[in-house]
C-alpha cells in the first residue's frame, strides 16, 4: 500500500470527503498492515507444502509417450477368442493296393503236417498175435470140478501159438518240436476156426476133448517217436509199449472153463502221413512186434489235426 501512487483526481476527491492527506497516515497502520501480509503469506505456504508433497507421492508415474493406461474391468475380462483357422480339407496319403489273399496253392506252401499240434486217429487194423508165451489162469466155469484149473497144453497149441487178427484202432496224439507223444487204444478181433482147435488132452488123469470157443484181447498203447514234415506229408517213428488183456473160452467135454492174462509187450512202428486238408490227413503204418504177444501189425486210418 504504501507504494500506491496518487492521481490529482483523487485527491481531490479525499479533499471533499474530509480526508486531508490519506497517504500520511501513521508509521503504526502501515507496520500493522505488512504484518498481517506476512501472517497470511506465511499460513498459507505451510498448508499447501504438505499438500503438495502427498500430491507428488500418490500420483501415478506420468506414462510414456504414446501409451494408454489400461482400464481395470478391461484387465479383468477374457482377451476374445481367436477366430478359428480356416478349414482345409483332409488328405488322404495315397496307399498301395493291397495283395491279393493267398491262393489254395500259396497256402499249402506253408506245411500243413508242420508244427506243433494234436492229432485223432481212427482206422482198420490187422495183424498177427502168439499167446504161447502168456500165462492165462482159470477164472471161472463149471470144468473147475473136472480139473480144468491145471490145463496147459492146449494153450501152446493153436490159435494160441499163431493168430491173425483184425480190429479198430484209435490214437491220440500230441506233436511237439517233432516229438511224438502216443496214447491210444487197440481192438483186435482173433479169426480162426473153431474146428482147428479141437483136441483131446490128458486133463488130471483122463483124456478129455478142448476146444477153444473164444479168444480176445483188449490192448492199451503208449508211443514216444519223432516225425519230420514237409509241407503236406510227415514220416514218423514210435517205440510202443501196451498192456494187453487177452480172455478166452474153452469147452473141456462139454464143460465150461474161463480164462484170462495180462500182459506188457514193446513194439516198433514206422509210418507216414499226407494231409488233404489243414485239419485232415490219411495215414499208414506198419508195425513189428519187438518183445511180448505182437508178431506185427498194419493199419490204415484217417485224422484229425489241430494246430
């Protein structure tokens, strides 16, 4: 205030009011005057440093040129679903054709006897027997009270000496890396004549008339061998042992008199077998007896074979 300048105009107007010389008020006013300045300057700086300092603190560091600052709900939603790839259409590598599937012929080149398998066999037997060396004991009949429980002789004496026989056999059979394992079972029919063994023999002190009315045997085989196949055919070799049950029925005067003997007996047989199908076959064999009953035998039978 007091570097405020004065214009005539004014003062002229001062004058007329009363005020003399406005400017030449006392020293007091115009120390009271800058003091009240002061105050105020002073009071208003120290209520805006303060503020000014929090404003510097808490506002966001400035971005740099060009960037926008990202909105909170736009942080917080899903970014959109890429559009899908365009479709292209699905290509098929070209494969070669396919061979053609083998032929009756190619498939027989495999070997149809090779391999690992199990076989069935049924088939004709025929052969010969010689039960002169089997020891057969009385079992029952009415010839015991005659002395018929201690003949002998007419068991040396045909059919026992030489029979033929013809029969039925059945095998079962498992091959194994060219081992063959036998099981099977043999039905021999004896053919004679009746007429043939009729003889008179001293039976406990008198000489009576035997005839043999029946003989036959039942026998039980088990076989280890080998074989070798080639394509549709097979060679084979066993070494047979079996058990044999041998009945039969002798008429001494008229008296009835049962026999019966049990017996083990070892043979060899050599064969060959040719398939007509994967699963059937034909087969031929022959066979010599080594110790026991079995003079020889030959059967011819069909099978069943199982890979």
């Amino acid at each position: 205030m007091g570097g405020l300048t004065t214009c005539p105009s004014m003062v002229s107007r001062l004058r007329k009011l009363g005020y003399d010389a406005p400017w030449k008020e006392p020293l007091r006013m115009r120390r009271s005057s800058t003091f009240v300045l002061s105050l105020a300057t002073f009071v208003l700086v120290g209520l805006a440093a303060p503020a000014l300092a929090l404003a510097q603190e808490t506002s966001p560091e400035p971005l740099p040129p060009g960037e926008k600052k990202a909105d909170p709900l736009e942080v917080a939603a899903p970014p959109p679903t890429p559009p899908p790839p365009p479709q292209r259409p699905l290509e098929v590598p070209e494969r070669p054709t396919p061979p053609p599937p083998p032929s009756f012929e190619e498939d027989s080149e495999d070997g149809w006897a090779n391999g690992d398998h199990f076989e069935f066999t049924m088939g004709f037997l025929a052969g010969q027997r010689s039960y002169s060396k089997t020891s057969f004991k009385f079992e029952e009949g009415a010839a015991e009270g005659i002395g018929g429980g201690g003949l002998v002789e007419p068991f040396v004496k045909p059919p026992f000496d030489t029979t033929n026989v013809l029969g039925l056999r059945y095998d079962l059979r498992l091959v194994m890396s060219h081992i063959r394992m036998t099981v099977g079972f043999d039905v021999p029919f004896t053919t004679y004549k009746v007429s043939d063994s009729t003889a008179t023999y001293d039976v406990s002190g008198t000489q009576r008339k035997v005839t043999v009315q029946s003989l036959s045997a039942k026998e039980l085989r088990f076989g280890i061998g080998g074989e070798y196949a080639w394509t549709k055919v097979a060679i084979f070799a066993d070494l047979l042992g079996g058990v044999h049950w041998v009945d039969t029925e002798l008429s001494i005067d008229g008296y009835k008199a049962d026999y019966g003997a049990v017996s083990f007996a070892f043979s060899g047989r050599a064969g060959a077998r040719a398939h007509v199908r994967k699963w059937f076959f034909a087969q031929a064999a022959g066979e010599v007896g080594i110790i026991g009953d079995i003079r020889w035998n030959a059967e011819l039978s069909v099978g069943f074979f199982l890979k």
